[in-house]
C-alpha cells in the first residue's frame, strides 16, 4: 500500500496470508541484484498469536532447525547467514 512501510507491509501481509500476527524487528540485511532487478529485505521477528488459517498462498507453516530448512535458493541462505552472524548466532551447515 502506498506509504506503507515495508515493515508493516510484511505484518499485514502475513495476518492477511495465514491468520498469523507477527511482530517484526527492524531489517537486517539488504541485497540487490542489478540484472533481475531483484530487492531482498531481510527481516527478524516474533510470532506474537493468531491462529493460522490455510488460503490459497500459504496452505502451512513451519519452524525449522537450521539443519533441517526446506529447499531454499541460495540468495535465500546467503541472507539468513548474515543476519544470523549480525546478531551474533552460529551457523553450522
């Protein structure tokens, strides 16, 4: 939504996508990729209540061991890596 920062954009989103409240943290990490014209914001936060409701974008949910994350695309594990770094916590793969 127009003024709407992205912080709030994501909270919204994630309640209107899975009946999920969350609370979101300030961003992390950033990365651009100048030939897909792709911006990645990486964000920390907490879920806070809600009850997940499936629809037709999120059909389930799921908190993972590091070990144990679903397939990811590695621009995706580059961005969880440092922001795990940046707060300090330890990554094994």
């Amino acid at each position: 939504k127009a003024g709407e920062h992205p912080r709030e954009a994501l909270e919204r989103e994630i309640k209107e996508e899975s009946g999920l409240v969350v609370s979101i943290d300030e961003s992390l990490k950033t990365r651009t990729d100048r030939e897909t014209a792709r911006l990645d914001l990486c964000y920390t936060g907490v879920l806070i209540g809600g009850e997940f409701e499936p629809t037709h974008e999120v059909s389930e949910y799921g908190f993972f061991a590091l070990d144990k994350l679903p397939l990811l695309r590695k621009n995706q594990l580059f961005l969880i890596d440092e922001v795990l770094k940046q707060k300090k916590l330890v990554v094994k793969h």
